[in-house]
C-alpha cells in the first residue's frame, strides 16, 4: 500500500513537470503585461490580437494542412512498406531493409533537413509548401512502418491461412483479416506522423526557403525577438486543439477495444 | 502473386531510393567540395587539424549523453509505473500530449520560467537564495532538452512493459523472486529493445538541438547541429557543413550499432 502510493507521487511529479511549462504559457495569455513575470490583471487582449493577425491564422493552416496531409500520406506509403518488409523472408534483406527504413528515424533533424536542402537545390525542386510536405511525408514513413510491422509479425499466419483455405481472394484476405488486425498499429503510426509533422521545425526550418512558413519556423523567429504574449494566446488554443484530438483518439481507442472484449466475452460463452 | 508483390512494393522503394539514399550521397558528396564549387579534400584536413572543430565535436557528445542519461533516469520508472495504472491508455496519451504543443513553444515557455524576474528566480527568492542567470547556461539547456525527449523515451520502454506477459511476472514470483529480483532479472532484460529504442530516439536528436543551443543555451553551447545550421544557412559554406553532417552520420551509425537489435542466439 505504502509502495504505491510513491509511485503515485512520482508520476504526478512527472505529470506535473511536464505540465507546468505549458500552463504557465497559457496562465500568462491572460495577462494585462507584456512579459511573463507579473500577472496584471485579467485581459481577452491577446487572444483579439491573435484573431486579427492574418499572417498568423494562414501559417496556422498552413501547419495543419502540412501535418493533416504528410502523415496521411506517410501512412499509406507507410502501410506498404511494412508489407513489404513483412513479406521478405531471407533474413538479411529483412534487415538490410529495415536498417534502411531506420536511417531517417535516427538520423538528427539537421542532417535531414541540410541533405534534404542538398536534394531539393540539385533536383532544382523550388523550395516551399512542396519540398516542406515531401520533407514531412518522408521522415514520417518510419515511424508508420515501425507501428505496423509488430502487429503483422505477431499475427498468426495460421488467419491467413484459414481465410486462404476458406476461398478468401488476396484483397479479401487483406480487407477482412489483415486491415482489422493491423489497425491499432495503423492509427498509433497516423497519430506518430501526425505528431512528427506538428513537432517539426528543424526540417522545415532548411526546406521552406522563403515564402512558405510553419508555426515552429514563425516562433522561432518572434522567440529570438523576445516574449510577445500573442504566442501564448496562441498555445493555449494550440494545447486546446490537442486535447480535442487526444480525447477523440482514446474513445475511438476505448470503442474499439470494448468491441474486442465483447466479442472476446462473446467467444468464452460460446467455449462453455 | 509476384506481381502483387512488385506493385504494392513502388512507393515504399521509391520513398528508401530518393529520400533515404540519395539525400545521404548527396551529403558526403557535397562534403568534398569547398564554398567555391571545387572538389577538395581541405574540409576534413581543417576538421581533423583544427581543434575547435573537435572540441566542438566532444562537447556536443559529452551534452546529448548527459541528456540522455537524466532523461532516461526519469522516463523509465514513469514507464514502469505507468504501465500498472488503471487506464494506463489515458495516462500514456497524457504523456504523449506535450509533445503535439509544438517543440519550440516549449523552449519559449522556458525563456519565460528560467527568465530573470521568472517563477523559477521568484521561487529561489523566496527561499532566500537570490536570483541567478538560469537561462542561456548549459543547465538550462540539458533541462530544457532532456524536458522535450522525456515522452519520446518513455514511449518506447512503456509499450516493451506493455508487451511483457503477466505469466512471466507471475511465474518468477511463484519460485520465490522477490519484486527487486522479478525487475532485475525478468522485467528490465525484457524491456532492453525498449530502452535502446528510447535512447537512440534520445541521444542522436540531443546532438542536434540547434534551436535550443540558440534560445535557451545563449550560444554558449556550440552542438554538431549548431554548426551546421550555421554553415548552411547563415555563412551558406554547404562543404564544411556536410563535413560536419558526415560526422554526425558517423556519430550516427555508431549508436545505432550500439543499441541496434543484436541477432538472438540460442533456440
């Protein structure tokens, strides 16, 4: 009893340090000053002046568009890939594939974006919303790649078989049995990517050359400049917008894990 | 059914042979030439001669294995613990939650905390130690770098806890482990993927936080990534950057050699 109660010490610590940098930003977007040391009095200001400045709303979107599309993108190329690596059996390509799809998972964010900047500079490729979304696609793949691959290694082939043996085609057998079974390995890649792409500025920071901007690049620009509580009007509807997706994300989670527990309660009371 | 395979298999070949490989070539290739355009090997004779270049290089290992380290410290028994919640979903995406604020709003909630009038400087005020220069030191950096990597290193091990089967936890303490011998023995060997996933996620991205050497380190600590976002995009000498990026690749293979999945034996 003593034992746990630590432990739940320990993690609301972490919780606490995790959550604390954020809510202070928020704390201070209603504040009347123009630094992050005194809270003076309750004010909507910042939040107005958030709304009214165009430049900021459109590389919002822009933000979104670029996370929204990259990791949807990366999760379908992502799938494939997993296949792919799934189905070579010869244990050195297998590796050889897999130490290739890892390159860009542990490579530092700098070594993509100057090689990135390289290639896209070699290939004449113009620098802006297309080379910062093809960055984004490509350093989310992996990560897809490594979500779906341990849901299809630990999938009994013995499924597949059944279905085969059952007179199930090929897109059969991936529609009804493979897809349903792979799909938690699916969503956590698509959230990963997602997040990737949101949490990105040094990529983007080398391929967006001059006219296109993401979030990161804009804060990082106005955080060498000082503090403007704009910004932290700014994260607190940025943090809102997670929680939003976080929470439709675990009831999507929650739904589907009950949907396996019933049919699971459902398979028990049959055996009986 | 070869042809199937062939197919399905265009998009994923594509992405390895133009964004994996040929960005990688390019890089060493860019490495042999100087801001000129003339094919040299001067970059590596002035990396290698020069010491700044390699206490730089030092340096920058010697900071990303302190981040490590503190972050792994503190992500493990978070993991550990966190996986014999109730809810324990809801918890992990709790953790996962920061990191979708975006990197660089957390680095300017620090210039804020650390700041010379900020809470942290209040705090240290009221116990009557006087405000200190907390921001643009290399403390600030290793705390504010670990603060950022800490979801990334719990995630991996808590999902390798996840996947640990309950018999064998219950099958050590039926032959008389006791808790600390069931962690030792069972839990922490096979957790390990885990961890090395947690620290190559880690140690190899704490070599290239040239932002927060920027924002939060004041430019005191130079990283490998420093340097290269300095000769790309501010002195544009793109060969002596890809020198550096060579290095980092180096660096790079190195880590992954270390905790990359060794072949099991046995069986």
């Amino acid at each position: 009893m003593k034992r746990f109660r630590w432990q739940n010490i320990y993690l609301a610590l972490v919780f606490l340090v995790l959550y604390i940098p954020i809510f202070y930003l928020i704390f201070y977007s209603f504040s009347q000053g123009h630094n992050m040391n005194h809270f003076s009095g309750f004010t909507w200001a910042h939040y107005q002046e958030l709304f009214q400045d165009q430049r900021m709303i459109e590389i919002v979107l822009d933000t979104l568009l670029v996370a929204l599309l990259s990791s949807l993108l990366a999760t379908i190329i992502g799938l494939l890939g997993a296949l792919v690596i799934h189905r070579v059996k010869k244990p050195m390509w297998k590796n050889t594939l897999l130490s290739l799809n890892n390159i860009l998972m542990v490579s530092p964010d700098v070594i993509i974006g100057a090689s990135f900047l390289i290639f896209f500079t070699f290939l004449g490729f113009k620098l802006g919303f297309g080379s910062v979304l093809l960055s984004h696609i490509a350093f989310s793949i992996p990560i897809v790649v490594l979500m779906v691959l341990p849901k299809l290694n630990e999938m009994n082939t013995s499924l597949v078989d059944a279905a085969r043996d059952l007179g199930a085609t090929q897109p059969q057998v991936f529609s009804r049995v493979v897809l349903p079974y792979i799909a938690p390995g699916i969503f956590a890649g698509f959230f990963m990517a997602f997040t990737y792409s949101l949490d990105d500025f040094a990529v983007t920071f080398f391929v967006t050359g001059n006219g296109f901007e993401t979030l990161a690049v804009e804060i990082y620009a106005r955080a060498r400049q000082g503090i403007s509580l704009e910004i932290n009007a700014l994260s607190a509807l940025m943090f809102l917008f997670s929680l939003v997706l976080v929470a439709g994300y675990y009831v999507l989670n929650q739904y589907n894990s009950s949907k396996k527990g019933r049919k699971r309660r459902m398979e028990a009371n049959h055996n009986r | 059914m070869k042809r199937a395979h062939g197919f399905y298999s265009v998009p994923y070949v594509l992405w390895l042979a133009l964004f994996v490989i040929a960005p990688l070539v390019l890089i060493v290739y860019q490495s042999f030439f100087n801001i000129s355009g003339q094919f040299t090997f001067d970059n590596y004779k002035l990396y290698l001669s020069s010491g700044t270049y390699l206490r730089m290089t030092l340096n920058s290992v010697w900071y990303a294995l302190l981040i490590t380290a503190l972050t792994l410290l503190i992500s493990y028994p978070t993991a550990y613990w966190l996986s014999q919640t109730k809810h324990k979903q809801l918890w992990l995406l709790l953790i996962i939650l920061p990191t979708w604020i975006n990197l660089l709003l957390k680095a300017y909630a620090f210039i804020g905390i650390f700041s010379q009038g900020g809470s942290v400087n209040r705090f240290l005020q009221f116990f009557g130690f006087g405000a200190h220069q907390l921001l643009f030191t290399n403390t600030s950096f290793i705390l504010v770098a670990a603060y950022i990597e800490i979801p990334f290193m719990i995630l991996p091990i808590f999902n390798a806890i996840d996947e640990l089967k309950p018999s064998l936890l219950n099958a050590s303490k039926d032959l008389g482990a006791t808790n600390w011998q069931t962690f030792s023995k069972v839990v922490f060997p096979l957790t390990l993927d885990g961890v090395k996933a947690g620290v190559q996620a880690v140690f190899i991205p704490s070599l290239s936080l040239f932002m927060l050497t920027r924002l939060i380190g004041g430019n005191k600590v130079i990283t490998l990534g420093t340097a290269i976002e300095e000769h790309f995009l501010v002195t544009q000498n793109w060969g002596m950057g890809s020198t550096i990026g060579v290095v980092l690749i180096i660096a790079m293979i190195a880590i992954m050699f270390l905790t990359g999945e060794r072949k099991k034996r046995g069986r």
